[in-house]
C-alpha cells in the first residue's frame, strides 16, 4: 500500500513534468482574453489539453456553451473531488483578474491527482466554470446539478497575498431602464419626459440611503445609454448596478431597497421603470471549508510557501464560487501573484498575471491542491471533518438551509 506522502511527492513530480507546457497554456489564455460565456477559444485549449492528459472530457457541460467537464476515475468507489477552473476575462482590460492563471493551476493540480489516480478510491472531475466575472457560470451548472455528484470542490484565485481562504460579498447585477418622451430640449422641453433624469435621481437616492446600510454593504453602478444629443430630452436611459452584502439575507434587503429608490425616482420623474435583476447574477457569501482550507495551507507551508493570516477586515468582492460553497464544502485560496496592495481588476495585475513569478507561484499552489485533493480522497477522516464543519455552518445560518 502506497502512503499518501509517496502519492503526493509522485502528484508534485507529474505537475512539475508538465510545466513548460502549463505555463504556455497560461501565456496563450492570457493573450488571447476572452469575456463570460465567449470562452470559446479558452474552453478548447483547456479541453484538449485534459484530453490529452488522459481526461474524459464532456464539452458544453450541462448545456452551458462554454462549461465543461473532464473525468478520472480511480481504482474503487469513493468520494468525488471537483477541482474547478474559472477563464474569462474582463471586457476592455483582458486578464486583469488573472483567471489564466486560475486555469492553469486547476488543470496542473487535476493533472497531479489524474497520476496517482490508478491508486485511490473516488472520482476526479475537472470542471471549467464559466463568466465569473458576473455572468455566473457557477450558478448556472449548481442549477443544472453540475455538482451534484460532487463530494467537494476546490480552485485557487490570484491576489497580492496568499491566504487560506476568506469569505466574499453575496450579490446581484441588476439593470434598470427608464422610458420616458422625446422632445426638443430647448424649444418644448416640457413635452418631453426625461429618461435620463430617472437614472441620475436613481444615483441621488442610493447615495441618501448609504448611511442608512451597513458598512460591508455595496452599490455600484455605471450609466450605460444617457441619452443621444443634448438637444433631445432622453427617451431611454439605462444603468447597470451590482448590489452586495456580507450575507444573502441582507443582501436580499438591501436589493429591495434599491429597487425602491429606482420606482422612487420614476415615480419624481414621470417616467416608467423596467428592473432586471440577473437569474446567474445571484452570487452567494462564500463559506470557505476550514479544514480543506487548513489542509491548503499546511501543504503550501510544506513546499516552503509562506501564507499570510486571514485579517478580520479582508477586503472582498464576490465570486460564483460562494454557490458552490453554500452546496457542499469548498475552498477558494488565494495565491499571492503581484505586489502587497495591488488592486484587482487593474492594469498593473493584468500585467503581474503573465510575470515568470506568478507561474512560479502558481504552480506552488497548483502543487497544494492536488495535495488536498489526493488527502480527500485517501483521509476518510478529514472528509467527516469537512462535511460536519459544513453542517455547522448550516445550523448557525451561514451556510443556507436546505433548497
Ligand atoms: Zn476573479
Ligand atoms: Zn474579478
């Protein structure tokens, strides 16, 4: 019988066989950026390299255009690890979330544990997550069941630190659209009705009620159609808002709020109001598992990797990931990429996510999550523990009640 030790240095030896080539994969999803549910170029060389590594590969996963799925089955029944993938990009500013680098750490570690398969009991499933970014790819396949089989999940994201896990935003994308009446502005200003106006008094009342919220509490939006030319009264405008809190209740109030201030100002404007809150936009608060998290940590502390502490007042945004977790223990590291204080979503982590020292970095914590991947798949103990620490988290409300 072969020790987990012995499996996990021959896992780190079959991701460190594939580096050049993991790295390349990186370099060309990162030249190449493609947005939410247009990962189509992505999805392909992330599918063709698991096929090539010996993966079953189902494409369009769950019928999610750009989702899929490949598959490794170990030597007897036993519990089923997701090691999840993210790939899109953000419009105008390319991977300036890093998700390349999330791909290639997915697919390095799914490639250890598939080189030690042969020896454990349980499945591996390899599964690419589209449209993170806010289309919500995650969403899509927990609704669709893609995890239903799925004893837990795991990825790892780029950030300037690298931390075991810490918890994200529950949120929402939401579009509102006012219609109102042309005119001329300046002639028959007061035949019109003015669109525009339902937008910018939308602005005004959410910046009233901010004082009011509490402090974790987010609304952000951009204008996105404000009218044609100054000399007509706007017949259409429309902005595009994300609504997040710390946990899914709240969050559910604060959204019911701001979809008050938007009837609000149509009612002060006169003009009519149509609310579109996103079906995949509805992120949940992530609930990283702290003994897979523990596992994570102590792995990368292992290969010589430092990992700095979970603070009590992380900065978060929201992932897609917060679903998966709210379903069945899961965790979301972070894997220090760029310079401490580097804001995501920025030009500067665009560029740090191509850098030699991120892949460096990255395959370390690909190295750690195959090792946490191939401990829950031998320690039926750690397994119990991750499982009873979720229904913890049931019972204090963190984790949702059963759908
Ligand atoms: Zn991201
Ligand atoms: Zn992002």
């Amino acid at each position: 019988m072969t020790d987990s030790k012995t499996l996990g240095e021959r896992a780190v030896k079959a991701i460190d066989a594939k580096r050049a080539d993991l790295i390349k994969l990186s370099l060309s999803l990162h030249g190449e950026p493609e947005i939410g549910y247009q990962e189509h170029k992505s999805a392909a060389k992330l599918t063709d390299f698991l096929e090539a590594n010996g993966f079953a590969v189902q494409r369009k996963y769950k019928d999610v255009e750009t989702a899929y799925r490949g598959d490794a089955s170990g030597k007897a029944n036993g519990p089923t690890v997701a090691i999840l993938t993210e790939y899109d990009a953000l419009p105008d500013i390319g991977h300036a979330c890093g998700h390349n680098l999330i791909a290639m750490m997915g697919t390095g570690a799914a490639i250890g544990v598939r080189a030690v398969l042969d020896e454990l009991p349980g499945r591996l499933a390899a599964i690419g997550t589209p449209a993170e970014e806010g289309g919500g790819g995650k969403v899509a396949l927990v609704r669709a069941g893609g995890f239903a089989d799925v004893d837990v999940a795991m990825m790892c994201h780029p950030s300037s630190r690298t931390l075991a896990g810490r918890t994200s935003l529950a949120s929402n994308r939401v579009d509102i659209e006012f219609y109102g009446k042309a005119a001329h502005a300046a002639a028959q200003p007061d035949k019109g009705i003015n669109a525009l106006d339902g937008v910018i008094q939308t602005f005004n009342n959410v910046n009233a009620m901010r004082q009011q919220l509490r402090p974790e509490a987010r609304i952000h939006g951009i204008i996105t159609s404000g009218g044609s030319a100054a000399n007509i009264i706007p017949e259409y405008a429309m902005a595009k808002f994300s609504v997040r809190a710390l946990d899914r209740r709240y969050q559910q109030e604060v959204l019911k709020r701001f979809i008050a201030c938007a009837e609000g100002a149509a009612a002060a404007t006169g003009t009519k109001l149509k609310v579109t809150v996103h079906e995949n936009s509805g992120y949940e608060n992530m609930v990283p598992s702290q003994p897979l998290a523990d596992r994570w940590a102590a792995h990368m502390r292992a290969l010589g990797q430092a990992v700095q502490p979970t603070q009590d007042d992380e900065r978060m945004g929201s992932t897609d990931m917060g679903n998966v977790s709210q379903i069945l223990p899961a965790i979301h590291p972070y894997i220090g990429i760029a310079a401490d204080g580097t804001p995501g979503h920025s030009t500067a982590f665009r560029d740090a996510a191509a850098t030699p020292e991120a892949h460096e970095n990255a395959l370390f914590a690909a190295k750690a999550l195959a090792l946490v991947a191939i401990d829950a798949l031998t320690d039926s103990a750690l397994l119990k523990r991750a499982r009873a620490d979720f229904e913890d988290r049931r019972t204090q409300g963190v984790v949702k009640g059963k759908a």
